[in-house]
C-alpha cells in the first residue's frame, strides 16, 4: 500500500492530502456545534477521497520520461486546480457568495498572500480555521517545493548562489545522498521538514495561549505567522508579549538556514556571515529607524519616554512583518499614528514587501539573496571604476554570474509589475489601485491593499475579471516569473 502510495503522480497526493486535511475543520465544527458546516467538510473530504481514489486507479503504473519537469508541471497546476478543490466545501457553507469569490479565497490563502473578501465578523470561526490551514499548507509546499524541486534546476533563488543557468539541472550534489530521483528528494525533503515546521507552530501556539490568547484565534496566528500568509481571525495581534513571540517566527523566513535541507552544503558556516540576515538586520534598522523619527519629529512634545518606545517596536515589528510579506501592523504602530498624526507610509510597506524575504522561504518577492548580489556586484563595479586594474577575490566570478541571474529576475519582476498594473487598468481600475493591487498579488502580501493606499482599496466591490486576473498574478509571484519561464521553455531543462 505505501508503495502503491508513493508511485501516485504528486499532484494526486497533494489532492489527497488536501481532502485529509478538510477534517480538521469538520472536527472543529462538530465540537462548536455548527453541524451545517461539519457536514459540508466532510462530505467535501469523503467526495474527494473516493474521486482521486478512481484516479489514483487510473495513472497507476504510469511513470514521465521526465521527473523534473513532471514535478514542476504538478506544482503549477496545484496552483491552478487544488484551490479548486479547496473551494470545494465553501460553496455549501456560503451558499450566497459567487464560486469565483470562493476561489480567489483559497488561491489567496494558498499561496499565502492572505487577501480576503470576507468580513470575518460574518463567517463561521472554522472557515477562518480553514483558511489558515490552508495558508499553512501552502507554506509547507512552497518549502519542499523550493529545496526538493526548484534548487536542484537552479530556480527560486538557488541560480545566484551556484551562479548556473537558471533552468539547468544540477544533481551533482545529491549523487552522495542517494536522492538523485527527484520523487524521492521531493519524500525526502518532506519528511524532513514537516518536523520542524509543524514544531514551530505548535509552540508558537501554546506561546501565544500562555501570553493569553484564546485557543482558536491564537492557532489561526500562529498558522498564518509560520506560512508568512497574514490571516487572522481576530483584530491583528494581541499585545506586545505574542507580538514578540510572532517576531521570533517571522525571522525564519528572512534565512533558508533556518528550515533543514534548504541552505547548499557550500553555504555551511557561522550565522553572522549569512548575507540574508545580514542585510534584513540592515534593512530593518534603517526602515525602523526613518518610521520612528518620522513619527517623533512630528509628535507633540511633552508626550514621554513611553510613546516613543512603543512608536519605535512598532516600527521594528511592522518593518519586519512586510519584509517576510507577512502584513501584519504592530498596535504600537497603531499607537504611534495617534502619536505624530501621520498615516502609514504606503509606499514604504510597498517597498518591503518588493524587497521579500529569504529564497527557499514563505516569503515573497524579490528575496534578499538577489538583492544583496545586485548590492555586491554594484559595489564591485564602483571600486574598478577607482581601481581599475585591481583583481577580485577568487568568487568573483560566482558572484558576478549570480548577480547576472539576479538582475535578470529583477527585471522580469519588474516587467510583471508592470504588465499587472496594465491588465488591471484595462480592467477598468484607477492606476494607483491597479498598481497596489498588483504589488499585493505579486508579493503575496494581502494587506497592501488595506494599508499601502491613502484609503482602503475594497476587495469585496472588485469585479470577477479584476479577481481572476489577481488570482493568476498571485500564482505567478508564489512561483516567481523565471520558473514559469523555464517551464514554457523545455529546451532549458536539458543538460
């Protein structure tokens, strides 16, 4: 049987795991004692189990010529076809709300962005249950997928270490392990990281129970603060001691070298010489540093040492919070708004959220990694312009080919942004929306839309095209524009 398991094309099991997963909020239900929405959950769970058992039927035996390029091929469609199926129970539960509604929902939980259309004030707790869970799964695949499928073709981030051609297989590493098959780097990788993931969550859990939170909204916090996906189902977080304890977590997605099998053996040595922590401690300080002097120089005078503390946590926090895409506000933020007068600066959490956390991570955009290779490459640049005959270290030309990939990523990151903004004003959005819309998809950090504007952009009054267009811009920054590249360029992925 386990065998049997293990020979299923991954998309299947993915769907599998899916359906399995849809009893957690049945079981919810069932103990609240909403039994409308237990039913809905698992008659979805039970449904699904005996369809994907006929097609598990079906593609038994089966086997690609392929197993690179099928894996990437079942990761984009996960993302195409498994909030789908996630959607599945919602349509029972919500019964007045349009299925594309339902869709963009899961897709936006998915793929961690976290952007909603409900008022959670008016659905039943297990759907924000659902919802996180659904954003902790996509962390999860996003994890496995960025170690066990994309490293090992030089993709999500890897390309500016081992400074190859993104695209290209690179196996060389695994022949030692014996994880060559990427099936079984894919059950490897899996295997060793749901330990620590589920680890980490369930502490943050009981951390933030013991800080006084309540049992449902304090899983859903901590669901959504590991998945880096935002979702909550209560106003933001509560008190400066589970602020804290978010922050610890939201540090795991600033490195790689925090989730086991992630970082390249060439990477191994001392934390502080990880150039990923280095610069987020560096963008951190800065950003936390221009937010709180903003807010004190405009504050009253008189006001104590007090408020100028908590101006400066929150600063700290929600810097921190948007560089790993997450969204989250610090109260103290919130606070120290009152404090000065002055609303958030949209175009800074913007900017954060462009920036992104660590590759092989849950956070989006750009990461840091290529960042800091741009950073180096151009300090590089600046020094031969002095010394022009001076000769580099013996990784400059690592570094200048990872810095080539980055700035490629780069640049189609930024034709995206601008082919999204487009699509979106064609839709019949105002430029400003259409662009911070598109930065919310792409960086998959859902609450730009609440607080990068001078006012709250609606997502509920959007219409279906602009949904589904933001939709399509969410899987394209969960994946990231070069994979989706390399896939529609086959050529690229032979040796």
């Amino acid at each position: 049987m386990r065998i049997w398991l293990r020979d299923l094309p991954l998309l299947v099991q993915m769907a599998g795991l899916v359906a399995l997963s849809m009893l957690l909020p049945a079981a919810h239900a069932t103990v609240t004692g909403d039994h409308h929405v237990a039913r809905s959950f698992f008659y979805s769970a039970v449904i699904l189990l005996v369809l994907l058992g006929f097609v598990a039927l079906a593609v038994t035996g089966r086997r690609p010529r392929d197993l690179t390029r099928a894996h990437l091929t079942a990761l984009l469609w996960a993302y195409l076809l498994l909030p789908v199926l996630m959607a599945l129970p919602l349509t029972q539960v919500l019964t007045d709300a349009p299925w594309g509604d339902l869709w963009f929902e899961m897709i936006s939980a998915f793929t961690t962005t976290g952007a909603t259309l409900m008022e959670p004030a008016k659905v039943p707790d297990t759907l924000h249950l659902w919802r996180a869970l659904v954003g902790w799964m996509g962390g999860y695949v996003i994890l496995v997928a960025a170690a066990a499928i994309l490293a090992p073709i030089n993709l999500g981030g890897t390309e500016v270490i081992t400074g190859r051609v993104p695209g290209q297989r690179d196996d060389g590493p695994y022949w030692f392990t014996g994880t060559v098959d990427p099936a079984s780097r894919v059950r490897r990788h899996a295997r060793q990281m749901l330990p620590v993931y589920a680890g980490v969550t369930l502490a943050l859990w009981l951390g933030l129970i013991l800080a006084g939170g309540e049992g449902l909204p304090a899983f859903v916090l901590a669901l959504s603060s590991v998945s880096t996906s935002g979702i909550t189902a209560a106003a933001g977080v509560p008190g400066r001691l589970a602020e804290a304890m978010v922050l610890m977590v939201l540090v795991l997605a600033l490195s790689r070298r925090f989730w086991p099998g992630a970082a390249l053996r060439s990477e191994v040595g001392p934390w502080r010489h990880d150039p990923e922590l280095r610069l987020a401690l560096a963008i951190t300080a800065f950003v936390a540093a221009v937010l709180f002097l903003r807010h004190a120089v405009a504050a009253t005078e008189g006001q104590g040492l007090g408020p100028a503390l908590a101006a400066l946590w929150g600063a700290v926090f929600t810097t921190i919070s948007f560089l790993t895409t997450t969204g989250f506000v610090s109260a103290d933020w919130q606070t120290a708004r009152l404090w000065s007068g002055l609303e958030t600066p949209g175009l800074v959490l913007a900017g954060l959220a462009i920036l992104g956390g660590g590759v092989a991570t849950t956070a989006g955009g750009v990461k840091l990694l290529r960042v800091d290779a741009l950073f180096r490459h151009g300090t590089r640049e600046m020094d031969r312009l002095i010394h022009p005959n001076s000769i580099g270290s013996a990784g400059q030309r690592r570094r200048r080919d990872g810095a080539y990939a980055a700035w490629v990523f780069f640049m189609l990151y930024a034709l995206s942004i601008a082919a999204g903004t487009a699509g979106l004003t064609l839709l019949g959005q105002g430029f400003e929306p259409a662009l911070i819309l598109t930065l919310s998809a792409l960086t998959t950090t859902g609450h730009l839309a609440a607080l990068a504007a001078e006012s709250p952009i609606p997502l509920a009054a959007l219409t279906p095209a602009v949904k589904v267009a933001m939709g399509l811009l969410m899987i394209v920054g969960r994946l990231e524009t070069l994979a989706l590249l390399v896939f529609l360029v086959p050529a690229t992925l032979r040796r």
